[in-house]
C-alpha cells in the first residue's frame, strides 16, 4: 500500500512538474512573440516613413506612385503588427505595456492622417509637371517666337533700327514670360504667383504691342514671319496657362513643407512610444511562476 502511495505521488508530482514547464515554455514564447511584434513594428513604421519621404523627393511620377505604394504597403504591416500584438500583451497581463502600445496607436493614427495627405500631394507632382512644360512646350514656343522675328526684313531701309528694335522688345518681353515661370513654380505664397502673373500678362501684352507695330513695317515677303510669331506667342501663352494652374496648385511645394515640418515631430513621437515599448518587453522575465 505504502509502495502505491509513494508511486501514486510521484505520478502526480511528476504531472505537477510537467504542467508548470508547459506553463513557462507557453509564457516564454508570448513573451519572446511579444517582442519580436515589438521589434517589427518600429522596423515596418520606419519602412513607412522612408517610403513617405522618397515619395515626396521623387523626381517622376512613376517613382512618387511606387514609393507611395511602398509606404502604403509598409503602414499595412504595422496595423497588421498591432492586431496581433494587442491581445498578446493583455493576455499576458502587460499593463504597462499595453499602455504604451496605445500610445503609439494614437500617435500613428495623427501620423498617418498627416502621411495621407502627403502622398496625395507626392503624387500629383504639379509643380513638377509645371517644370516640364516650362522646359519643354514653352521652351520650344519661344525659341519658335525668336526665329520667327530674327528672320523678318523691313519694308524700307529707313525703318531697320526701328523694326530691330521691336523685334527685340518682343523677344525680350517673352523671355521674361519664360523667366517668371521658375519662381512661379518654386513660390509657396499666392499674393506672391499673383504678383509674377500680373507681370508675365504685362510682358504678353508689351510683346503683342510690338506684334502689332511691326506690321506694317516689314516687307509683304515677311508678313507670314509675323504671322508665325503670333502663332508661337499663343502657343507659349496656352501653355503659360497650363504652368500657372499647375503651379498654382503647388503639391510638391506644399508636401515638401509639410514633410520638413509637421510629419517630423509625429515621426518622433511615434519611435519614442516603440522603442520604450520594446525597451519595456525586453526587461521582462518569467520567474517563479509570474512576470518580472
């Protein structure tokens, strides 16, 4: 009897000391899951802000699109990360630690508010697409306007000066429209765009003035040159409106501001809560029979 009651304790002890080191294996691999979901929540978040950051710094569309996807891609994980990782820590009882993971859910819910609006600005790249058109179709108007007026011949030797000079007063007035463009495009203030508009509509209008006084000082022979002339001030002009209502829109400017100024701070405060959680996970310990 004696014999079945030392073996019937020892079965017991032995079933006691196997459901404890079930019990700590199972807390150890929480725990360790815990902080690998730590770990890759702060690697995903600074994925995403990278991505963000290239996003608006890219130099085409395609690049600002695939970056914006990355970023996007990378913020999916982090929710990912903190659907799982949020009743981890409350199954294993971590008070602290879930109150720090929900300080980093606040924070990146502004956070990613911020980004948003960011990358809808990144991708549009108006200002960008402005600065093409300026180097491109309007470059090329205006190189067409030049030839145009450097090739025509006055209609009497008298009137050389005097039709050079006109001609030149054009050429003048619409490089100086091609010459706004570039601070249009750069300039964040719309009392500044206003004021460079004002300017390029007075040297369109100071280059059709010249137009019109030339006409009938050059030969018959050099009227299509004028013609031409006009035809290349309209298409510089079209494309002038395009740049304008491009520019005036300002994404590139706009999220570039808001990239160097208000998504910093939120980016900090985002890694403080993560790290100090990770900090917090990697202290812990398990330890006759609970959390330390």
């Amino acid at each position: 009897m004696a014999r079945v009651s030392v073996g019937v304790l020892l079965l017991a002890g032995v079933s006691i000391g196997s459901t404890i080191g079930c019990k700590v294996n199972r807390a150890l691999e929480e725990l360790a899951q815990a902080r690998a979901l730590s770990a890759d929540l702060l690697v995903q978040f600074t994925k995403a802000a990278d991505a963000g950051n290239r996003a608006v710094m890219a130099d085409t569309d395609s690049l600002s699109v695939d970056y914006a996807r990355e970023a996007s891609t990378a913020k999916q994980a982090v929710r990912t990360d903190l659907t799982t990782l949020r009743p981890l820590l409350e199954q294993l009882k971590f008070t602290d630690e879930s109150r720090l993971l929900q300080q980093f859910v606040d924070r990146f819910a502004l956070y990613e508010a911020l980004d948003k609006h960011i990358l809808e600005l990144a991708v549009e790249n108006t200002n960008l697409k402005a600065q093409r058109l300026s180097f491109g179709p309007a470059q090329a108007a205006s190189e067409s306007f030049r030839r145009a007026l450097e090739g025509i011949t006055p209609a009497s030797p008298k009137d050389e000066w005097h039709v050079r000079g006109l001609a030149a007063s054009a050429i003048g007035s619409v490089r100086e429209v091609q010459v706004l463009q570039g601070p249009h495009i750069a300039d964040p203030d719309d009392s500044v765009m206003a004021r460079l508009e004002d300017q390029m509509a007075a040297s369109e209008a100071e280059a059709r003035t010249a137009l019109t006084a030339l006409t009938p000082l050059v030969d018959p022979g050099s009227r299509q040159r004028l013609s031409d002339a006009l035809a290349a001030l309209e298409q510089l002009m079209s494309v002038n409106s395009q740049i304008v209502g491009l520019s005036r829109r300002n994404t590139n400017v706009r999220s570039l501001a808001l990239s160097l100024k208000e998504k910093p701070p939120l980016t900090t405060a985002c890694e403080q809560s993560l790290r100090a959680l990770s900090d917090a996970l990697r202290k812990r310990g398990y330890q006759h029979g609970r959390y330390d």
